[in-house]
C-alpha cells in the first residue's frame, strides 16, 4: 500500500456519509427528517429466484392461456367484500403529504385498473372520494379529519397500527405543508410541525382492539371489510392478535415502506425487512388455520412484477405500492410536462434542495419539484392529473403482467398458486429469512427446528 | 317509546334499529348490562335513553358535521372512549366514565356527571366535553380544539402537548403536563363557562372561580433544545 492509499483509507467506522450527517447534526442542532423509506442495504426479494418450469413442471403459454390476477379481500366478516382486479393496491398516503392533486391521480389510476387506493392521516377528500372506485378508509392514531360519514361511504376500513417506516412511531408534517385547507382538515393551526400520535387515543392492546373492530363493523352495519396494519416488527405476535382481535384482512409493512416525513434514524434502524415479514406472516396463519380465511396485503419497498410474485409466492395474497406509485406519478422525475406539451426542466430546483433527480426525498420540505408531495399552489399545477393517472395504470398494468409472466412460467394458472417451492435464495440470509432453499442446495438455514 | 331489551337483541340488531330511526324518535335500550358498542355510528336526531351501564365506545362515531346528531343518555357508568369522535349532537352520562372520555370527539357535547378517568379529552377535535367530578391523570392529552370543562379535581399532567383546546378547572390540579400553562380568564372565559354550566346542570361549579389551562406554544415547532419537554 502507498503512503496516499494508506492516508486516504475510508474509516469504516466513520465513512464519508456518517462523518456528513454528524457534521449536520452539529451545525443545525437537529436531527434528520426525511420521506420514503430505508436506504440501506438489506435482504430483499432481489435475493431470491424464481424455479421456473422444466422437464418436472411444465409452463403455461404466456400471452396465450389465462392467468388469473382478481383478489378478494375481506371475505372473513364483511358482506361486501372488495374484488381487486389485480394482486396490487395503493397504499394509504396522506393529503397534506400529497397534494390534492397527487391523491386524485393515484384515485383515477387505481380506478382504471380495477385496484383500490387508501385514504391516509390526513381524512377523506372529496376528490379522492370521487376519483376512487375502491377506497380504502384509514383509521389513524391521530384521527385527523376521521368522520363517520366518510367511514359510511369506504369500500373498506384499515386500522393503522403502525407502518413500516416507523413502527413505533408517529408520522410528521413539517409547518411548510400544513396550509389552510390541510390544517383545518387535521383542526390544527397552520404552518405547525405537526407530530401524528403513535397509539391510538380511545384504545391500547389486543383486547380493545377486538371491541374497536366491532365498533367499526356496527357503525358500518358489518359490510365492508376491516384491516389492521401492522409495521413489521414482531410479526407472528401481531398477526396472530389481529386476527384474533377479528380483522379480515392484516396489512404488514416491511421497513422499506415509505413515509412522507419521519425521522431518519426511525426509518433506517426500526422494523425488519419485507422479505423475512411475509413469511413470517404467512406462517403466522397457517399456524392458526386462518390462511385463506384471513388475507395477508404485504407492502414496504415493492418495485416490480418479480417483487409482487415473490410476495405473492411467499404467501401475500396481495402486495400495496406507496412510493413505487409515486415514481410512476413522476417522483424523481427531472422534468415535467407544462399544460402547453413544453417539457420544463426542473434540474435547478432539486439542486436548490441539496439534490438530484434519482436521488430525492425531501417530501418533507413541501418543496417536491414535480407537484406530488407538496401543498404549494404553483408547484401542485405541474402534476398533470390525466397524464400522471395514465402513468401509474401503466405501471400498474406492466407490473401484473410481469407477475403473470413468472406464474405463468411456474405453471400456475392464477398468481396466488405461486408458492415457496417455486424459489430458491441467492444467499444465506435470504434463505434463512424467507426460509428457502439456497440456490443449487436442499438447505434452508435453521431448518428443521 | 319504543324499548329495546340488550336480555333479547344482539349489539347488531339494537345499533341496526337505531340507525333505521329517523329524526325526532325516542327509543329506550333496555337491561344493557355493560354491553360494548350500543349506540355507535347514529347520525340522526334521534332520543336514545340506555337504562344501565353500558361498555366500551357508547355513542362513539355519532352526529354529523353540520353540529347535528342523537342525543344519547346512560342512566349507568360506562367504559373506555365514551362518545369517541362524536360530531354532533349530546352525549350524557349519568354515572362515572372510564378512560378516553370523548376522545378525538369533533362536535356536540359530551357531560359525565360523575367522574371521569385517564385521559379524558384526549385528541379532541372541537366537541365540548363536561366532567362534572374529578379527571384523571394526563386529561386533554393532546387535546386539538374544543373545551373541557373539570368540575372536580384534575389528575396529573392535564393538558399534556395540548394545542388549541382550553381546559377549565373548578377544583385543584395535580400538575400540568409539557407545554401546558394557567391563563388569566377573561370575558370570554367566562361566558364559555356559564354556557357549558348551564348544559350540563353543574351548579356546583362558580365560573368566576375556575382556572384556565391553554397551550404554552412553545412545542408546535421541532426544536432539539426542547428535548426534555417530551
């Protein structure tokens, strides 16, 4: 090693981006708050393949026999349960993180996908309402904006217990985004940090939970399906209660899942990650003889066909998108289109954010460059709402037919027959956390017992 | 008045008849024995008498956002969350009121004769809420907006990161919580009171007498210098 290769080591300990983040830590006197979900490095379903057919399964003609997408979710207790056309919903995400706008182009994609969007801490808006065929009405700690009129008009009820990004924790809004039309939503004054609670105000434990559920079902007169949403941390326990507690439906969030704004150390250092929690989950109801009875949604950092199959393969009955959705709106993007068809280019307003296109997750600043997560009038009118709404059903309807690509190359004739025999791990972790067989192996770590 | 007896109906079947009601009807739920969720989810104005304890979330999601809703007594003592996210409309209770007392509640008016417990007025949104004996520890937790009003004594930590609510205490206060502090009353103030005295039949309460609990605002902004506050 040369005298410069020796002096210019990186410190393990203390590489460039800790020494950064310390360095900032001091100069503002704060600690770093930041939207959508993990960014490090951690098993995901990228470690696993999929056993396509051979000689000992054969496969189905893709483009030619069909593969069957529709879900149904909630059949346990509600008298209308929701028919999904697709295994893939969008997650529940905020008004006051979106822009009204933002929520009405998730809305009209879903809708033109036969899929189901998801309210989120802000309430029910009625262009959301309007714009969503299928809508997911969320039951947050905060209760901001929660009416019961709203509730009568859900296609289906989630109790929010925790998410992936920060189980654990409540969620923020930054006073830049609290303006007049979201703080009298959420009966706040305008231009407050908001800070979400982290529990529940009129229930604790797996015991009250059971009697919320009922209030819920009694105030909607049993017909629409209740979820409960779990950030992923102990997951076989919190399954099993919400089960228990009646749900129909256990959402579980994995901690890539994204947020709009918490902070940093929550979102990277709270949870584990997607891929060990739907086998988790899944085992969870089996154990107790509700799988089938009891459906698994399994979201946090699903980006693809391949995700949603592996999910799929490891027990989800369906998978929920939050910042997959928003990078198919135009996330990241580094242009948008202006009503005139003129593409503007955007470059200097992520760099007046301390960043890029590819690279951003300033939610929390309300500053978002192409009008998604911000409540500022000027930059909301860059989100076009048909187009945006266009790019997502896209999406949308490519993602499935990734998922019904694999299936179908599985040899199975509906997407929820994949199952953990059709993968094996590309590492030992994987192996151990989705309990599959390492690859060009019969071994599965840690098994048998 | 129509009677509905909890010995012959199931939860189901009594909130089903309640819901099918239409503004003016009085209806009486009889032998209730402590059953959770009666009366939940009404929105119309409609007299509901309970003749008994009742459970967990009685007269929870009730009334609409126009201020209107049933108007619901508990001849009893009731559980957790009583008249939770309530929008319209009264709750009354007769006897005392377990934790979460018209919690996130966001309109009409909600009275506990008796006592309430822990975290009364927790999260609320805009309802008037009156407690006519003691509140237990941490009341107005959070509270968003709305009034509550302790004709006894209140529990440590009252009003604990409360924002816009105000709390008005005819008794003593065990201690505040984080960023709650006493404000002089004013006309206002007292105009408030007599109002929700006069409502709630607490003549015990002297509206000239009471103490004002409001927010300190010193937490609505993220500061690291306030990490002792919470």
């Amino acid at each position: 090693m040369t005298s410069d290769a020796f002096d210019q080591q990186t410190n393990q300990s203390f590489p460039p981006d800790v020494i950064a983040r310390i360095h900032q830590m001091a100069d503002s006197g704060q600690y770093p708050i930041r939207g959508l979900g993990a960014r490090r490095k951690v098993p995901t379903f990228d470690d696993l393949v999929f056993l396509t057919a051979s000689v000992s399964r054969y496969p189905l003609e893709g483009y030619r026999e069909r593969c069957e997408t529709r879900t149904v979710l909630g059949s346990r207790h509600a008298t209308r349960p929701i028919t999904l056309e697709i295994p893939i919903t969008i997650a529940g995400m905020s008004f006051g993180a979106l822009s009204a706008t933002a929520k009405e182009a998730l809305g009209r994609a879903a809708t033109a996908v036969g899929t189901s969007t998801t309210t989120g801490d802000g309430g029910m808006t009625p262009e959301e309402r309007k714009a969503s065929s299928l809508l997911v009405y969320q039951v947050l700690p905060s209760r901001y904006g929660f009416d019961p009129a709203d509730l009568r008009q859900a296609d289906a009820v989630e109790i929010v217990v925790g998410q992936g990004a920060k189980p654990g924790g409540g969620g923020m809004l930054l006073g830049q985004k609290v303006n007049a039309r979201v703080a009298a939503m959420r009966t706040l004054p305008p231009g407050i940090d908001q800070r979400s609670a982290s529990r529940h105000p009129d229930w604790v434990g797996p015991d009250d939970l059971r009697i919320k559920i009922e209030e819920l079902r009694e105030a909607t007169e049993w017909a629409v399906p209740i979820y409960v949403k779990v950030g992923a941390t102990r997951v076989d326990h919190d399954v099993k209660l919400a089960v228990a507690a009646g749900a129909d439906v256990v959402v579980v969030d994995g901690m890539q899942g994204g947020t709009a704004a918490t902070q940093d150390v929550f979102i990277e250092h709270a949870g584990i990650p997607t891929l060990p929690a739907v086998r988790m989950a899944a085992e969870a109801l089996e154990e107790i003889g509700m799988r089938g009875e009891v459906q698994l949604v399994v979201s946090g950092g699903i980006r693809s066909g391949a995700d949603v199959a592996k999910a799929l393969a490891l027990g989800a009955d369906a998978v929920s998108m939050g910042v997959a959705a928003l990078l198919a709106l135009g996330c990241n993007r580094d242009s948008y289109l202006a009503a005139n068809g003129e593409m503007i280019n955007v470059v200097a307003d992520y760099r007046a954010l301390s960043t890029s296109a590819g690279h951003c997750a300033h939610c929390h600043t309300g500053r978002c460059p192409v009008g998604i997560t911000t409540q500022d009038p000027e930059l909301e009118s860059r989100l076009d709402v048909a187009r945006a709404s266009e790019s997502v059903a896209n999406f949308l309807r490519a993602t499935t037919m990734e998922v019904t690509a694999l299936a179908r190359a599985c040899g199975k004739s509906d997407v929820h027959h994949l199952e953990p025999e059709d993968l094996a791990a590309l590492t030992v972790e994987a192996a151990a956390m989705a309990k599959v067989p390492l690859a060009g192996t019969n071994w599965i770590p840690g098994w048998p017992h | 008045m129509e009677s509905l007896s909890c010995d012959d109906l199931g939860t189901r079947a009594v909130n089903h008849r309640l819901h099918a009601l239409t503004d003016g009807e009085r209806v009486q739920v009889l032998h209730p024995r402590g059953r959770h969720n009666l009366a939940v989810g009404i929105s119309r104005q409609i007299a509901v008498t309970i003749d008994g304890n009742a459970g967990y979330f009685v007269g929870g999601l009730c009334g609409s956002s126009d201020g209107s809703g049933p108007d619901i007594v508990v001849n009893g003592f009731v559980g957790w969350s009583v008249a939770e996210n309530l929008m319209g409309g009264s709750v009354r209770v007769r006897g005392s009121a377990s934790q979460s007392a018209g919690s996130s509640a966001r309109g009409g008016t909600i009275v506990i004769e008796g006592d309430a417990s822990l975290r009364a007025g927790i999260s609320l949104k805009g309802a008037k809420l009156a407690i006519g004996g003691d509140a237990g520890a941490m009341s107005g937790f959070m509270a968003q907006s709305g009034v509550i009003l302790i004709g006894g004594n209140a529990g440590h930590g009252l009003g604990d990161s409360l924002y816009e609510a105000v709390i008005y205490v005819a008794g003593s206060i065990a201690s505040l919580g984080s960023d709650a502090v006493i404000e002089e009353i004013g006309d206002e103030d007292l105009r408030a009171v007599k109002e929700l005295v006069g409502e709630s039949g607490f003549d015990h309460i002297d509206a000239t007498r009471v103490t004002k609990v409001v927010s300190a605002r010193q937490l609505y902004h993220f500061s690291t210098h306030n990490h002792g506050a919470y």
